[in-house]
C-alpha cells in the first residue's frame, strides 16, 4: 500500500463505499442550521469522536482543528457517496480511482486540500464549499474556494512530474434540509444533483483523456491508416 501522507487514503470506490457507510446507518443530511448549532447536535456520535481522533494522530497541520470542519467532513463525504454512485452509472470503473481525504501540501504553508482523486497520471484537487445564504454570497464563496484550489494545484504541480496533469474543480453544495422544521428543500437538491452530474462529466473527461494515452488505444488508432 503507498504511504501518502493524509488523514484517509482510499484504494478504490469499495473502500471509500465501506468507511462512509455510517452516513446511511445515520440517515445523514445536509442541513441549512448552522455548522455550530449542528457540531452541538453531532458531537456526541462515536464517528465524530473518531474522526476527530483520526485526523489529530496525523498531525498534518500545525493548526488546531475546528469543531465545524468534523461537520463538514460529512456533508462532503456524503456528495462523494452520490458523486461515486453517479460516476458508477457512467460507466466509469471506480476501483481504478483513488480518493486522499485531507492532503497536506508539502512546502504549503499547512495548508490541505478537502480531496484529491487520482487516476493513472491524473490529479484532480477536489474543493467543496457551502453557501446558506443569498446569491451574491455564493459567488464570493466560490470564488474564495476556487483561488484556494488554484493555489492548491499549483503547489501540487510543481513538485510532481511535469507528466502528471494537475487539475482542480470547486463545488459548492446547498444546505438540503431543515432540521427545526423537519422538511427538504427539493430546490436544493436538484441543484446539488445537477452539480454532482457536472462534477461527474468533469471527472469521466480527464479518465478519458488518460485512457487516450495508453499504448494499446495508440496502437489501436493505427488501425484507421
């Protein structure tokens, strides 16, 4: 197994599958409260404690964790459930994709990126942020995310092999249910699932990109002459 330095590295969407089991057994939702209001409601789970214990035994940061990002953690863990399973009606032979939860960047100031996917010579630093609030907010939100994770990319590209693609995708999700009020936001919904299928397409367009470099599609190209 390599040794990569994060806080999870999952060989393999089955993995992944059988660690992030726990959000189904919890019902897990995105809810619009507050991320402190809902580390109060969570913190008492065994998982939370867990994660929390996992990530300080790393030590791939010199600053403290935040109570909120534990809540976060699910919230993503829970898209990546949904962004598999899309990825799985594709086509797409997950098994071959790697997922590193939490990566520190080397030379990076401490920084860590949410996720990144690896597939053959292919990096993707995978952001997420949520928006709970109006329109113009969700715009900045992206656009603080989507400079972390450009930043994050080009740290990552400059220290790993000028024949290793680095790229980078932002998602940010919306808050799906409403927990004082016990009801879904079905809007809210179809925007996260409409994401999630560009997030899919995104990531099926690099696989394929990779797969178009491999000898045997090479040769098999020649066969048009």
């Amino acid at each position: 197994m390599l040794k990569i330095k994060s806080m999870y590295y999952f060989d393999g969407f089955n993995k992944f599958n059988t660690f992030s089991e726990f959000l189904d057994k919890l019902s897990w939702k995105i809810e619009r409260q507050l991320l402190k209001d809902r580390v109060a409601i969570y913190q008492s789970l065994p998982i939370y404690q867990e994660l929390k214990k996992e990530f300080n035994s790393k030590m791939i940061t010199i600053w403290p964790l935040k109570e909120e990002e534990v809540i976060t953690w699910f919230d993503t863990l829970f898209l990546m459930r949904r962004l598999f399973f899309e990825l799985f009606k594709s086509g797409i032979k997950s098994e071959n994709i790697h997922i590193i939860m939490e990566y520190p960047l080397i030379f990076g100031n401490h920084m860590r990126t949410d996720y990144l996917l690896v597939y053959e010579r292919c990096i993707i630093v995978l952001e997420f942020g949520m928006f709970n609030q109006d329109e113009r907010r969700s715009e900045e939100r992206y656009t603080k995310k989507l400079q972390e994770s450009i930043s994050h990319r080009q740290i990552i590209a400059n220290m790993v092999d000028k024949s290793v693609d680095v790229t980078n995708y932002v998602m940010i999700y919306r808050p799906e249910f409403d927990r004082v009020h016990s009801n879904f936001n079905q809007e809210n919904i179809d925007y996260n699932n409409s994401e999630i299928t560009l997030l899919s397409k995104f990531i099926q367009s690099k696989i394929k990109n990779q797969e178009n470099l491999l000898a045997l599609y090479q040769l098999e190209k020649l066969n048009i002459y």
